[in-house]
DNA sequence: GCTAAGTCAAGAGCAGCGCTCTCTTTTGTT
DNA sequence: AACAAAAGAGAGCGCTGCTCTTGACTTAGC
C-alpha cells in the first residue's frame, strides 16, 4: 500500500499520511461541534470550545475549517446525511408493496431523529441562523432527500393503483400551481397526479410542522402525555390526505 | 386630570412623570429590539447595540430591562401580542355564520403575519433560543391565542351542526390520547367530539408547518411561484380535514 | 427648605467570542 | 541530513453580555 504511490502523476494516488491525518481531525471537529450543538444549541456553536476540546490552540482550527460559518455547513451536510440514513432504512424495512406502511415508517422516522437529535433538527428545519446562508450547491442535495423518498412512495402507490384522491378534494387548482406542480411531476417523471402532488406537499410540511411543535415544544408540557400517540393519529390522517387508504385489500 | 395626584394614599395615583419616563423608556427598547430583531435576527440581539440606537451607554438599559433574556421575553409577549390581534381582526371580519371562511382568514393572517414579521415568527415558532427559557407564568397566555381561536370556530361550527367528521376519519384513538382530548373538551367547554379535537391540533401543526417551510425557504427559491395559490390550497385542503365542508349552504 | 431616600447614567472591567497575523515547531519527503 | 510544507502557538482587534462602583439628579418627608 505504500509503495503504491508510484503511480506518480495519477489521479487516485491513495492517500499520504498527512492528508489521512488532516481527514481525521476535521472529522473530530465536526464530531466535537455535534457535541456543542447538542449541548448548547447552534447559536452558541463556538470554535473557541470545539478547539479547547480538541487540546488545541483557537486559531489553530482555522487550518481545518474556513469558518464558524463553514462548521455549520459541515454540520448541516451531516445531519441531513444521519436524517435521510434513517428514513431511508426505515422505509426499506416496511413492506415493499405496503406503500402505507412505508409513509408511517418515514414519518416515525422522522420524528424520532428529531427527538433524539433536537438541536441537529433545529438547525435543518428551524429558524434560519442569522448571517448565515446555507451553499445551495452543497446542502440541496442531502437536504431533500426525505421529500424525495416520500414523493417515490406516493408515486410508486399510483403507480400500484392504490393511490384515490379523496373524494372531497377536487379543488381547482389556480394556473400558476398547476404549471409549478406539472413541473415537478415532469421533473421526477411522476405518475401521480397533480392533485395528489400538491397534496404530498401538504403532508411533507404537515409531517414537519407537527415534528416541530413536539421538538420545540409548542403543546404544553403537560397537555399530551404520550405524544407518539398524537403523532401516530396524525400520520394515520395525513396518509389519507396523501390518498393512501388504510390497509387495503393486499 | 393632572390635579387627580390629590387622591392621596388612594389605590391608582395616575403616574408620576417618573413613571411615565420610564414606561416609555421601556416601550422605546421594546421598539428598538424589534427592529435589531427584524434586521439581525434573534441570535445577534444585542442589548449594547439597542442602547447606542437609544443614545445612552450600555449599562444604562439594565436599569429598565433586566437582562438580554428579559428583552427576549418582551419581544416574545409583544409579537404573541401582535399575532392574536391581527388573527382576531381578520377572523372577526369574516361573517359570523361562516366558520369556513373564518377558518381561511386565521390561516391566511397567520401566513401573512408571519411573511411581514419573519423575525418575530421565527422568535415564537422556530428554534428555541438556546439557554433561554420563557417564562410560561407570562407567555402562555398570548402565546395560545390563535389555537383557542381556531379551536373556538370549530366548537362553533360544531354548535351549529355544520362539522362533519369526515367519512375516511374514524380511526381509534388510543386510551391516553382520549383521556387528554377529553380533558381539553370538558377544559375549555366544547362541543367537539373527541375525534375532531384532535384533527383541530393537526389542522394547527400543519398550519404553522406549512407557514414555516415558506417562510424559513424550505422550498426551493423557484419552486412555487406564488406561494400565495400553494398555501391557500393546503387551508382548503386542512378545512376539510377540520371537518369544515365546502361552502355548504349555511 | 432641607435632608434622606430613591433613581439613573456613566465608566471601568471581566470573560468570552470570531477572526487575522506572525512566528515557531513538527513532519513527510527527497 | 536538508528542506519545504503543514500545523500549532500566541498576541491582538473589536465585538458581546453582564457586574460593580461612582457620581449626579429627582422625589418625598419633616
């Protein structure tokens, strides 16, 4: 393996010590800035702190991380990485043909990342660190991979014929949503209908908004005492709003 | 009126000039600190930078405001104030029998509000601000107003015999679940099965999940070209799930 | 009208922060 | 062994929240 780096001027040579070094030590600060997140919360991520646990001098770290901003992004990439990690295992483990089944299992998943992992959760879904702007070019891609597992679930249920938009729900639907909404059908290439499109985004942020009010805490403490049945009772009424209907046939 | 100090040792003398300095003192910081707030975000109030815009030195607010964290709390309460007041206004220019349309104008100023004042919506509904806990004794009154509104036009729907529990919906609810949705009926009076209650706690979530991701830039930047049509088919859409039919014939 | 109590602004100071610059040490390579 | 690149150390700038002391001023009671 050492000798390998022979291969002078190709474009894999694997690795020389430093740079497998230099590697791993990024790795501890962003390990070490999940700790703080967790601890103390985004806004009072310091660089001082993660380089006092590190044993090393402040300045130093600035040879590893551009930035206090650049640590977020870092820490940003891998938390969506850990969010969509799970849900995706979690929809994989349901049932292939159970398309219900797989929505609850993302869903759950969702919400139980998030309540392990409160402060992660806030940076990705709450407000917006101020001064900060998240790279597009980096953070889009991670960043949506839950609504994209959730739309190939839908769309894989219409494509079953499982999927009936519900009977109370045809709105009309104003021009210009309807040609945004074509858009992304055409985009992902999607059986569903757009109806069904515009209301997958409704659960997505419904999914989102009531993970939210359990992580921070808008019911009051006392209000419901097991919150995973509240959550579970949603779920079960989103995935009719989606136009999954409870345990068919199959 | 300014001969009234006379009423000596009585109950309510009318305010020295001390007192009102001070009263508007307190009201200029409030003022101020919405204005970092909307400018620099929570994160970065910064209470010297509220004393320079008011033209004293730092140390001179602490005399009004007991810490950062009680300008927090200020802000809190003045937002949580603003909100209910613009959600009871547009709610009570909808017509009094028409619990649908009430329905569409609590969302749609809660929307609203929350687009012109993303600041002072992300201090309520978004991350907690870390280490900073408000103090529930002064913030739950204000800060359960728009959900005693919401779930005050469904009671009244219900009254009127024009909720339908919607025919999908029927799904069991767990023991614990009911047990604390039966609390909240016999707490606040209602008329409300059970069932509904907890579809009004979704209805709410999804409300300010739907808010949240438009106003912390949870879609793309060109997703949804008028994220105002988006929105107000999600409201059609939650009406319905509320149990609020299509304009019926009321 | 004068004194005592209460109120408030100012300034210095502490510890922490992000970040930059310079200098020295370590380390991998030739 | 000699050298150049990489990394750490340290000082320093300007900012933050917050505390404490000092001095000026306003109000209230005798």
């Amino acid at each position: 393996m050492t000798e390998v780096k022979e291969t002078a001027a190709g474009v894999d040579r694997p690795l020389t010590p430093r740079q497998r070094a230099r590697t791993q030590t990024i790795a501890d600060i962003v390990r070490l800035g999940r700790q703080h997140l967790a601890t103390h919360g985004a806004a009072a991520l310091s660089l001082r702190a993660v380089a006092r646990d590190l044993g090393v001098v402040s300045s130093a770290v600035y040879r590893y991380v551009e930035s206090r901003d650049e640590l977020l992004t870092l820490l940003l990439i891998d938390a969506f990485g850990e969010l969509g990690d799970e849900v995706d295992t979690a929809v994989g483990q349901a049932p292939e043909g159970d398309h219900r089944a797989r929505f609850l299992a993302l869903g759950r998943a969702v919400r139980e990342w998030a309540l392990r992992e409160p402060a992660s959760y806030a940076l990705l879904f709450g407000s917006p660190v101020p001064g900060y702007n998240a790279p597009a070019e980096r953070t889009t891609g991670p960043g949506t991979r839950v609504i994209v597992s959730l739309v190939g679930i839908l769309d894989a249920a219409s494509r079953a014929g499982q999927l009936s938009v519900p009977a109370d729900g045809s709105h009309q639907l104003p021009p210009t949503l309807a040609a945004d909404l074509a858009a992304i059908r055409s985009e992902f290439g999607l059986d569903l209908p757009e109806e069904l499109v515009a209301r997958g985004v409704l659960v997505w942020s419904s999914l989102f908004g009531a993970v939210s009010f359990e992580v921070f805490n808008q019911y009051g403490p006392d209000t419901f005492r097991v919150p995973a049945e509240l959550f579970d009772h949603h779920l079960a009424v989103l995935a009719g709003i989606a136009g999954l209907r409870a345990h068919a046939s199959r």
